[in-house]
C-alpha cells in the first residue's frame, strides 16, 4: 500500500503499508463516487497496472493481509516492485504495437517474457 501526503491530490497524509481509512471490509473504496469531491482526485489517477490483483490472487494465493500481519508486511513489501514490473509490462507491451518499433520487437518480445517471469514467483516459493 502506497504512502501518500495531504495535498490538492489527497485530502489526508497515509503511510505506506497501511490501509486508507476509507478501505471497506470487501477492499471497496467507501467514498468512490465521491472520490474528488472529498478531495482525493489523486486515486481517481492511481494507476496500479494490475500489481495489486496479481500480488494477492497469484503471488500470495489469494491470502487476506487483514488476517495474518506477517503476510501483510510481506505484500506490502512485494507491492512497489510489482508494481514497477507491471508498468514495465505496459511499456513493452505498448512498443510492440508501434510500427517505428518494428526493427526491435523480437528484443522487445524477449524482454516482455523475461519480465512476466518475474511476475509469476508465488510467496511459496521463496
């Protein structure tokens, strides 16, 4: 969970590793239809690139980091490099579809596939 200070983008100062006040027992965001208007226009531009889904449905099995404080620590550990590899998968993903980038897709193809390698360790093999 990404730190994040009061500032026109976000209302309140939230440490990182901690929930945002406004997480509902089902991870819904209690105030998102209302989002800019309690003065959090920053989550309605967060972009996570799918990091988080795969941090808790593939790398920790789909475990509750509300139930086990141990495993909370270790994902929100986890988070901000998934987080990184993902933008990353992004990046390649979107060079592959340009055509200037035509001459280097078969680098570009080798790096997305090195890089979704990383993505797919689970807790349980470490």
């Amino acid at each position: 969970m990404p730190a994040f200070s009061a500032s026109a983008d976000f209302a309140i100062d939230k440490d990182a590793g901690h929930a945002c006040p406004h997480l509902q027992p089902d991870f819904r965001c209690g105030i998102h239809p209302r989002l800019r208007q309690e003065g959090f226009p920053g989550c309605t531009v967060y972009d996570c690139f799918g990091a988080g889904q795969q941090v808790s449905q593939v790398t920790f099995g789909g475990k509750d980091w509300r139930r086990d404080p141990r495993t909370a620590e270790q994902m929100f550990e986890v988070f901000p490099i998934m987080r990184q590899l993902h933008e990353l998968l992004w990046y390649l993903t979107e060079a592959l579809t340009l055509q200037p980038a035509g001459p280097l897709h078969s680098e570009l193809s080798l790096a997305l596939d090195e890089t979704e390698r990383f993505t797919h360790h689970s807790s349980d093999s470490h």
